[in-house]
C-alpha cells in the first residue's frame, strides 16, 4: 500500500474491532463513517483527529446544506476544533478532538488570511477564488474522470461555483460573498489558488507585505514567495509535493485597489496528512515540526 516505507517501518494493518486503546487516533475513512460511530472511537482515542469533512463545520444546519443530508451527531460539531494551526493554533493545544481540513479549503483560507488578519479588503465586493488542483484530490476510489487517458494533459474546469470546501471558507475567514472556483490540471498531487479581492482604500504594497510578513513570521510552515527575477518568483505547488509547506504570494494593482493573493500546498499534506499531525504534535505538547522537516524536491 506505501511501498515508499519500505524498510522504514514494521508497522501492518489491523481489524479496528480489535484496536486497544491509544493517545491519539487518526480517522482517515470516507465521509460519513466518523459521524456515526463517534462515540465508539472516544472509547479508543484519548484524542482524535478526523480527516473526514464530517465535523469541519460548526452548524450542523451548515453541514446539511452543504451536504445534502442531516448530521448523523450534531451534538459532537461543537466538540471539534477546525485542523488548521494557523487560525487555532491555541485551541488545537488545548483540545480532545480536531477535524480535518478541506485542501482547497486550506489553500483558500492561507491566501485569504495575510489580508483578513490585517483588515485588508473591501468586503463591499466579491472574493472569488480560482483553485487549481491535481488528480489525487479526487480520492483513493477514482472515477471514469481521472482515468489517466481522460485526465492527462488536461486543464478542466468542473466546479464553478458551489464547492463544498466553501463552506469552511465562509466560516474560518467570516466572508459570505465569496465563490471558489474548481479546475483540474495535469498534476498528481498540489493546489494552486489564487484569489481576487478589492482592498480598503488607501492600502498600498508596503501595507501588504507588512501583512504577509506577519503570518509568516507567525507560522512555521508559512512563507512568503515574492521574487524579482528566477523560475519560481510565485508559490508554486510543484515544488511542495511531500512538504507540509504553504507558499503565499500577492500582487497589488494600486490603480485600482484589486489584489492578486496566491497560495500553493501539496494537497496530501499541507491540505490533509501533514496539518493532522502538526495538530497532534500540538495537542500532545511537542515541538509543531515533528516529523515534517521535509522539504520537498527540486528539481522534480
């Protein structure tokens, strides 16, 4: 199943019927599945991180619309802090139970978070958000869409608007007139998104780069890609691919206030694997880079 861990580790695959228990539970299952057998899994996990969407959202009226059903356990989404550090670090430390986080979604929201930690944008107007994104965010299972002969050398739109990851968008940065926008590109792992917003009046370059400088200085993941000349003068998913990096980038057009935000990760780590262990090692006290110093290939 990872032959990349050969002669890395003994570890086999168990039955979950017969797991003891242990400090920390990873439940990496298809949608709907930790929903319905939390309460069993409290009994396993002292502390447990879901990679599933069931517990992203804090309404469970959210949860319904956005994924057409009723929450199996309402009861358990305010229970769960949302898996990203860099919007709750604090809370991370301090909690039992921490959800997944959409990759798009983390994509979206480290774009996103220079300008609204800093009070940047004019929210009078639209964000809209263009995603890019590679074929192993389509799952383990696949579908007739990813087949190598209809996926390769592809650039496909196929969710203009109404992604569920949106959702977690609209909850962690507070903006209701936002729409992400989906494309398929010939990669197999990494996001690339790139967001448009107007900022306040008055805000010129220098007050952005104060802003990015900030979230980066702030988080050890987080780095701001802004070069004058070279191949990779923007963030680029490319280069992340097995990083727990994010790479953000903006420009400014100060004539007319529109701001460029961009951010970069490799969708099966910043997006997924890499942000539930930097909430582990949080919630058990270590160091936050246990385990992901890796800092990916090039070239590649």
């Amino acid at each position: 199943m990872h032959p990349n861990l050969r002669k890395r580790t003994q570890v086999k695959f168990s039955d979950p019927a017969q797991l003891e228990p242990v400090d920390a539970l990873f439940l990496a299952q298809p949608r709907g599945q930790a929903q319905h057998n939390i309460e069993g899994y409290t009994k396993i996990g002292a502390k447990i991180i879901d990679l599933s969407a069931d517990f992203r959202l804090r309404d469970a009226a959210d949860y319904e619309k956005w994924y057409s059903e009723k929450h199996a356990a309402p009861e358990w989404l305010g229970k769960f802090v949302y898996g990203l550090p860099e919007l709750h670090r604090e809370d991370i430390s301090k909690a039992h139970y921490i959800s997944g986080v959409g990759c798009n979604a983390t994509a979206s929201n480290l774009a996103l978070l220079p300008l609204v930690q800093a009070d940047l944008i004019d929210l009078s107007g639209s964000v809209i958000i263009e995603i890019k994104v590679g074929s192993s965010e389509g799952g383990a299972d696949g579908n007739s869409g990813s087949h190598h002969a209809e996926r390769a050398n592809v650039i496909r739109t196929f969710s203009a608007f109404g992604h569920r990851h949106t959702a977690e968008v609209i909850q962690e940065m507070g903006i209701q007139d936002i729409s992400l926008t989906m494309t398929a590109v010939d990669l197999v792992r990494g996001v690339l998104a790139t967001a448009h917003a107007k900022v306040k009046a008055g805000v010129i370059t220098k007050d952005l780069w104060k802003a990015y400088r900030a979230v980066a200085n702030q988080n050890p993941f987080v780095r701001v890609v802004k070069e004058q000349r070279g191949n990779y003068r923007v963030p680029e998913p490319k280069i992340l691919a097995g990083s727990n990096y994010a790479d953000l980038g903006f420009e400014l057009d100060e004539s007319n206030r529109h701001v460029v935000s961009m951010c970069a990760i490799d969708n099966l780590m910043k997006g997924a694997s890499g942000s539930a262990v930097q909430c582990m090692n949080l919630m058990m006290g270590w160091d936050e880079t246990l385990g992901l110093e890796f800092t990916g290939l090039h070239p590649i």
